[in-house]
C-alpha cells in the first residue's frame, strides 16, 4: 500500500525562500554551484509542525542574511548564530533548530571539516551575552546584527484559545478540529505572507 502524499496548506509555496551559497555542498558534487534554496516547508518538515514560532525563525533567518550579505548570496557555513536564552528555555531550542538547518551553524554536532575547511562546528552558541533573542555573525568579515520577532502582532483569532483545550485533551469533534487547523494556519499564512519584511514584526538592528 503506497503512504499517503505529502500535502500541506497552499500558502506553504508562496512564502518567501531563503537562497544561500553552500561552498561544501558544491564541492561534493551535491548542488550546482552550491547554491540551496530552503523553503518553508523545510522548517516545518524538520520542526514537525507549522506554528507562529517556526515562521518568526525562519523570518528572522531571512532577515538577518539578507542584512549581512545585501543582493550577495549568502554562504551557507559562513555565519555565526548566538541565542540569549538556554537551549532548554522556552521555544529556543526550536528556533535555533531552524536556524541551524538554514545557516548550517551548529554547537558541536555538525559536520567537522574537510582538509581544514567547512567546519560547522562552533557556529552556535547558547546564554550569549546579547539583549535581543538572536546575534548574526559573518565569519569571513565580523559584521553582524541582531534580529527579533514580534510575532504577537499578528493576532490569531479569538477562538483559537477556546478551541486550543478541546482539541489537546481530545474532545474536540472533526468540525472543531479543522476550524482549530484552519485558524492556526491562518495566523501562519499573515505572519509569513503580510509581515516578512514588516520591520515592526521582525526587527534587525
């Protein structure tokens, strides 16, 4: 029996994409020219769900590359990511996982070099010294910015809170647990189509 197509809400495909420049990936035959394009999709598939958090890292990902590295693509490998916050703390350790499968920084646990080369080692650090949530970092020239989300600007619907318990605790009937799928999403689809570049829902500095 063949497993059920992936299918995920339409505006998964018109979200902004973040292109990057992998110098190992082209080395190893693994794309031409290096260069990557990461979707939403991709976060929500490593994240297992699509949720305001996993959109505002992805958003803030964007963000902060394209104020590093201007109409430049930027390299994959490359950046240095710092967090304030714990791993354990809060949602961090699923922003900084979006964050790592986009930019390939990782703590220790990445990729450990080629003749010298392409460590991914050491890109990510937690409880950094910083005052906003995320600190970016070019290796190559030491510029970086620091990036946040506001996502509690794009308000979910009111229902949301009154159909969030009835569907944790399984007593949700079919109807409401689609409106409750539909109206999460909704929120989703306005964070990432109306306010990926509204610089008062992501802010770079």
């Amino acid at each position: 029996m063949d497993a059920p197509a992936e299918s995920f809400p339409d505006f998964f495909d018109a979200a902004p994409v973040i292109r990057l420049r992998d110098p190992l990936a082209q080395l190893l035959g693994a794309a031409e020219g290096g260069v990557l394009v990461y979707r939403y999709a991709d976060a929500v598939r490593l994240a297992g769900h699509s949720c305001p958090t996993v959109a505002s890292a992805f958003l803030m990902a964007r963000a902060a590359l394209r104020a590093l590295y201007g109409d430049a693509l930027p390299e994959r490998g490359g950046v240095r990511v710092e967090l304030r916050e714990p791993a354990t703390e809060g949602v961090t350790g699923v922003i900084a996982n979006v964050v790592s499968l986009i930019t390939g920084s990782t703590v220790d646990t990445g990729f450990k070099g080629l003749g010298g080369r392409f460590d991914r080692r050491r890109l990510l650090a937690y409880e950094a010294p910083i005052e906003s949530p995320l600190r970016f970092t070019r290796v190559d020239d030491g510029a970086s910015v620091s990036v946040s989300s506001r996502a509690e600007r794009v308000a979910g619907d009111p229902r949301i809170r009154e159909l969030l318990p009835l569907c944790v605790g399984g007593r949700a009937s079919e109807e409401q647990a689609r409106l409750f799928g539909s109206l999460w999403q909704d929120r989703v689809r306005r964070l990432l189509l109306a306010h990926a570049d509204d610089p008062e829902v992501i802010l770079v500095q």
